[in-house]
C-alpha cells in the first residue's frame, strides 16, 4: 500500500514520543524489549496522532503476512460439490476477515498437485495454513511439515495420534455415531446396516468404530464403504438390500449418502422408516431438510469449526508479552454432536 | 524444495559446459544477453546430466512465484451457489496445472476486503491475478493497477472501453441475446419481456443491449431487473406478468434467472412454451437440462473462457528470447455463443 501523504508518519510518532524510530517500530509490532513507559509514551502519541502502521513495513518487521493458506485435500469439482467446504470455508472467512487476515484457497486437481502445494507454502507467502480432508498417505502433511508454517487440521490426522504438536478441529465423530445408531436400537431396530464414508479418512474410520461400539455383533455383510456422495449412498444402499433384504435401519456416515440411500430405498419399494429407518450425519441443511422424508441426523457445527480452527492459528501466531498474558500453544478441540430427529427415523 | 544431493548441481552443468555459474543461471532461465553458442553448451549439458532447476533459484532469478491469483468479485456464498465460478475455476486450474502454477483464490466477504486483496497481489505472492465478476464502482481495478501485477479479466471490465492495456476474455453476450430474441420472434412472439442480470456488471448490460438491438419498440415495462439467481428470476417474472398479463414470451439473461421464471410461471397456471416461451443465456448444465421444461438457451464455454483466461496470462508472462518467437502481448478474446434448442421455446 502507498502511504496516503497527509497520513502521520513513524517518524512524526517518534518525534512526538521523544524516542527513536525503532522503538515505535518495535512497540507497534508487539513492544517486546521495550520499557514499559517508554510503550506508554509510545501508545500516547500513536492515538494522538491517529498513527497507521504502514503494512508493508509491518510485515518486514513482523514477517507476518496477513494471509492464511486453506488447502482441501480434494479435486476442486468435489469441494464445489460437497456443501460441507462451503460452510466450513464461511466460517473461516468470517474470523479471519475480522483479523483483517486474506483467505488463500490453495486449489488442487489431485494428489500429484501437493508437492506445488508445499512449495507455495514453504515460499512465505501465508502466515499459516488450514488443511482439511486429509486422505491416508496424503503427502501433503510431510511437505507441510516441511514448509514450516504453522498449521491447524480440520478433522483430526490419521498420522497425528500422540502427537502433541499436531493442533486440530475435530466433531465427536464415534460418540455421534454411538447417538445415531442407540437411536435406531430404541426404535427396536434390530437389523441395522452402515454405510461408511471413505475408510482412508478418520472421519469415516470414527464413525464406523461408533457404529460397532454398539453393534457389535454386527457382521461385515451389514457394513458396505461409500464415498460420502448421493451416488456412492445409492450404490451402498442397494448392496445392502442385496445381501439383507430384511434389513430394517441404515446408519449412513453423512447426510450426502443418507439421501442417496433414500433414494435406492424408495426405487426398491421399501418405506421410510415404516421399512427401514434412516440415520445420517452432518445435518447438512438445506439438504437434510429436503430429502423425502427429512433426514433424522447427528448434527455437527460445521461453520463452527471453520471458525475455530482459524481461531486457533491466529492465536497461536499472536505476539507474546507487550502486556498480554503469555498464552499457552494451542491445543486441539473436539466439538459435540447432538441428535436431531425429523421423519426418516 | 530441498535439493537431493544426487540430483545434478548447476555447477556441474556449468563445469560440464565450460561456462560460468551466472551463464548457465542466464540460459536456464531465458537466456536474455547469452551469445548462441554458449546458449546450445549449456542446453546440451543440461540435458546429458538431466538437470533441474532448483525452484527457489529459479524464482530469485526470473522473480516467478509459479502461482496465478483468482479473484472473484463476489461474497464467498454466490461464488459456491453458483456453478459458473466452478466451471471456470476448473478450466483455469486445468490449465494451470498444466503449467505447474498454483491456483490461489483470494475469497473475499465483500467490497471492504478488496482493500486487503490488493495488498496480497502486491506482495509479491503471484505473477498474476485472474478477475472475475466485476461489478461498476468496484475500487478492485484500481488496486490491481497499483499492485501492479500482469491481470486479465473474465468478462469486459466496464471502466476498460478502448484502453488497450486491458485485457479480458468475453462471450459474445450482445449477439447472443440478439440469437435468443429473435428466435423469440421467429416463433412468432410478439410481446417479449426481458429479466436483466445485475445492471453494474457489463455482461448483464451487454445482454440487455442485444434484447433492445432486436426489440425497439419494447417499452420499459418489459424489462425488469435480475440479479443472476433463480430468486431474483422468480420475483421478476412475478412482475413482468403483473405488468403485462399478456406477455408471451421472455429471454432471461442467464439460465439460474430462467429457471426461477419457470417457477413464477407454474405458479400462475402459465404453460411453458404454449403461453409462454422461455429463453435463458449460458447452457450451465446441469440446471438447463433439468428445469421443467428444459430451457432453450444461449451456449457460452465457460471452462473455455477460464482456459483462455490463463493462458493468455501465462502466454504474457513468458520470457522473450532464448531461440523463441518473440511475442506479442497478448490482446482481449471475445467467444461467440450458440442457440441450443430445448422444449421451453
């Protein structure tokens, strides 16, 4: 940004504090090593004067950049699909637009584009980085690490398990699970099935250990993997019906799936929940408002947990001392789930 | 990227050619200023070792971040509700993983953050920027200018009439709103009304233009004026037809608008196409094919448009010399547009 001229200068601050250029410098970036009354004079004259720090020079003293990488670690046509980034990116934009922070969408067209990914992230270009759908054996975590920037995960790393320094935004995936398939059990279901999300994601593996904490007698024929789409949902469903035509309750691992379960079940002739009972996961509005019949499903905040992890990383990258409380290293957090019942069970 | 130590050296290269470092760094990247011969030493030394550029070398000399901006000129909400941006988007990515360069989309909430987006491109985090959706009174194009980085605009930017330093690719959104109106006419409709997208953005005055080359005589209570979403077609149908009851026919200027005419129509017992014809602009697929009836519409490439967009970007930003051509600078691009012919007119 050029400097409007009529805008009071570091140098006028300075003069009016009676300190150097250096020490304004350091006590508009953070004020560590500076006398407390010295940042006193200091701040005085910055409100008196109506001071802007100009960006550019910030960011050379700060090496901030005022910008945070979003890297999703699916095709673009999925992201642009699938609801599910579009709220979680909402609620990221809304806390980092409140930090006057840039939102960078790192787009890729598949796992070959990760290595380009770390490259611009090891290029000092973000101040950190939120990564989300993150797929077993993804490269993309090691070249982060390699990058150097800070990051925090939505949904928690399959690789991360003890690892204290991995920061990441997660829902109750099992316990959900556990809610959504009790629920079924009440209802007096006994033959229950699952449709899995895709087991290379932990968000899948979660919910399918969830399932199985309460089924446990429930043999492998009455679990067929989808791909957290309508049409892997309906592929799924009619698996199931194949192998358990008396089946009488699905849990699906999203709500994307539960609709395209619905949709194999009506083609069969099969009534919901009369015949089968049907349980999703996300409450994804408007789409599990609008199946037929609206979707009973485990709710999760997704916009929330945008909104945290950006929280999270920016907080992480504040400044310690000049009169702020020294905060801890951030840690990770894992939001509840609720049950939330409409028609299908 | 951290060199493999097995990976051949630039000084092996230049040990290899009987030149300096500096030269072999010159050829490699472009050439500028290196005598021919020296120039063919090191391409043959380069190849018989297989040598590849370290990236971050590479980016201190030809100042290339290998990373394209994409800025769409809309809050993040319409950018995923409407499939243009995807369709484009994929087109631009398509084009620019062919050349190894990371697509960046700086999402924005609203006109404030344009601001912060102009610092990003002037911070040296891209070669270029891609923009898109502009709308009249946006300060975007003037911070782009200050920024100061190669751009080029989807869509005819407003303020750029006859400035040849502007570059856009375009449809033919005036001939093509002429197509659709007169087959209107052809059909022999005589009391044709027109839904307008937003009257800020060039493509909606363009395609209104078009409406008017063709209807003369049509008074301003046939037109009213859209917003490019299936709600704001909705409502303007509704008030079209409070208008002029009689109306039998109307050109929608895109296809989201269209469908939401088609849902006013239904809801007024008006039969589409016997009482009333519908023409939309775009050809979005899925929506075209799945109103009811399907629409009759004006094709424009989309992904095409957003190929092209990079291309000419990356076209511009090619080094001169080194044995190649010398280029021109790249110049605007308009598409032509096509009639395809559905059930709704």
């Amino acid at each position: 940004m050029s400097e409007v001229t009529s805008r009071p200068t570091l140098e006028a601050v300075a003069a009016r504090a009676g300190v150097s250029r250096a020490t304004v410098s350091r006590v508009v970036n953070g004020g560590e090593g500076v006398r407390e009354p010295l940042v006193e004079r200091v701040r005085r004259a910055v409100e008196e004067l109506g001071y802007v720090p100009n960006q550019a020079a910030r960011s050379l003293v700060t090496r901030r950049h005022d910008a945070v990488a979003v890297v999703i670690a699916e095709p673009e046509t999925r992201v642009f699909a699938d609801p599910f980034f579009a709220l979680q990116l909402r609620g990221i934009g809304k806390e980092l637009t409140a930090h006057d922070s840039q939102l960078v969408l790192l787009l890729t067209e598949g796992r070959d584009d990760h290595v380009r990914v770390g490259r611009y992230l090891a290029g000092g270009h973000v101040d950190g980085a939120l990564v989300f759908s993150l797929h077993l054996d993804d490269p993309l975590p090691g070249l982060i690490h390699g990058a150097g920037v800070p990051t925090v995960f939505g949904g928690r790393p399959g690789w991360g398990d003890g690892v204290p320094d991995v920061v990441y935004v997660d829902s109750d995936n099992r316990g959900g699970a556990r809610d959504a398939v009790r629920h079924l059990v009440g209802l007096g279901r006994t033959r229950i099935g699952h449709i899995t999300g895709p087991l290379d994601q932990t968000s899948a593996v979660d919910r399918f250990q969830g399932f199985r904490d309460v089924m446990v007698d429930a043999g492998p024929r009455m679990v067929v993997e989808g791909d957290f789409t309508p049409a892997g949902g309906e592929s799924a469903m009619r698996e199931l019906l194949d192998r358990c035509p008396d089946l009488d309750a699905v849990f699906a691992a999203n709500d994307l799936s539960a609709s395209g379960a619905l949709r194999a079940l009506r083609e069969r002739g099969r009534r919901v929940p009369d015949d089968v009972a049907v349980v999703g996961f996300d409450d994804m509005l408007p789409v599990a408002e609008q199946t037929d019949p609206p979707l009973t499903t485990i709710r999760q905040d997704i916009e929330e947990m945008g909104r945290l992890m950006a929280r999270l990383l920016l907080g992480g990258l504040e400044p310690r001392g000049a009169g702020r409380e020294a905060t801890s290293a951030p840690s990770s957090v894992v939001l509840p789930t609720t049950l939330v019942r409409r028609a299908s069970a």
